[in-house]
C-alpha cells in the first residue's frame, strides 16, 4: 500500500520519510518569425502515480507565461489535448521570460479563485488553499515552471516540476515500529512561497492537515 502527497519546492522536513524527487518534464518548442515567437508547450498524459502529467477530474490545467519587463506582459492559456500556444511578440528588454502550469477546478481556466496556488505574480506564488488536505495526496497540487532567458526562447522550453513526492509505505511504518498505526497527519516546516525567476523559495511555514481530518 502506498499514498503519495505532493508538496513544493520548498519541503524540507516532514514527520515522516520524504522519498527521490521525479523528474518528468513538460517539453515546449519554438518558432520565432521575426520578433514575433510562436511558443507551443506540450504536455504529455499519463497518470500520477507516474509523476507524469495527468487529466484531473474536475480539474483544468493553465498555463502561465510572464516577461519580466517594465510592462508586466502576461499570457494565460488553456493546456487543450496536452498542449498551450502561445503567440507575441518578442521584448527585447525583458531579461527572462517565466512559464507556470496548474491545474484549477472546475471549468474555467481562467479563474484565480480556484486555484491550489496564488500566482498573480510568477515571482511569488504562494499557497492559495495552505494549510488544508486539498495540499496532501491530491495530484491536482501538481505543478511545473521554468524561467527562459529572452534569447533562448528561439530553442526549446522545458518545463520541472518544483516538488518533491514523499511517499509513505506500511513497511516503513512498521520499521519505526508503529505497528497499528492507522492515520497520519501531515506536518510539514516548509516553504509557503515560490520565485519562478530564481527557483528558490521566497518565504517559510507550516504546512499540516487540518484537525478534523487525516490521510489513512
């Protein structure tokens, strides 16, 4: 029997065992014409317990692309049959551009209030939903970013997921000799904030399941 839960970048401790971090990618091609750059990122299907990207139920995935320059360029796509196109044109002045991908419940991919993650802004993204069990075993909690430096973006984009999967088996249970044991709390001293720009946490805190609730 094994439960996975997904976490950010930023878990550092748990109570329990933190297993290998996976490394499935979203891969993006490009095409420029000009200053203009026609960006295609492909998402491939497959389930979680994979650790590749996976069709949610009741869940949608966006994909985010944000330039950093003085004009604040932002684009949001639906990702339709594993794949968002983006189209603009290229800003000279920007010294990267910042790609996020989530998923968000319901329909509408557009919408912010349904989103596990607050990422108004790709240089802080934050928990939206912290501190509750929709953070734990949930694999609409999965996520994937990356940072392009505007002369790259003529090459290929590839987009890492920022998590790392701890993953909790009944022989490790057992091997900490907590035989009976039939119910954990998460509590996780993690990182409650993401920079997509420098891949580092922004800001720290405490991460648990709610009182009332647990993972068997």
């Amino acid at each position: 029997m094994k439960k996975n839960f997904f976490y950010s970048v930023m878990a550092v401790f748990t109570l329990l065992f933190m297993a290998a971090c996976s490394q499935e990618e979203i891969i993006s091609s490009n095409e420029t014409n000009g200053g203009k750059v026609v960006l295609s990122v492909n998402v491939s299907g497959a389930t979680p317990d994979t650790r590749a990207v996976a069709d949610v139920q009741g869940y949608v995935m966006r994909c985010i692309m944000e330039a950093v320059d003085s004009e604040g360029t932002r684009m949001v796509q639906p990702v339709t049959a594993g794949k968002a196109t983006f189209e603009f044109e290229k800003n000279a002045d920007a010294a990267q551009y910042l790609f996020w991908a989530d998923y968000v419940a319901g329909d509408d991919y557009t919408s912010t209030s349904t989103t596990i993650y607050k990422a108004d802004a790709l240089t802080n993204i934050t928990y939206r939903l912290n501190k509750t069990n929709d953070l734990f075993n949930n694999p609409a909690a999965d996520a994937f970013c990356a940072a392009v430096a505007t002369g790259d973006l003529s090459g290929s984009v590839t987009l890492k997921r920022p998590f790392t999967r701890i993953a909790v088996k009944a022989a490790d249970v057992d091997a900490l000799g907590l035989t009976g044991l039939t119910r954990i709390n998460p509590n996780l001293y993690a990182g409650a904030g993401f920079n997509v720009a420098t891949g580092k946490a922004t800001t720290k805190g405490q991460l648990q399941a709610t009182v009332d609730s647990y993972v068997p």
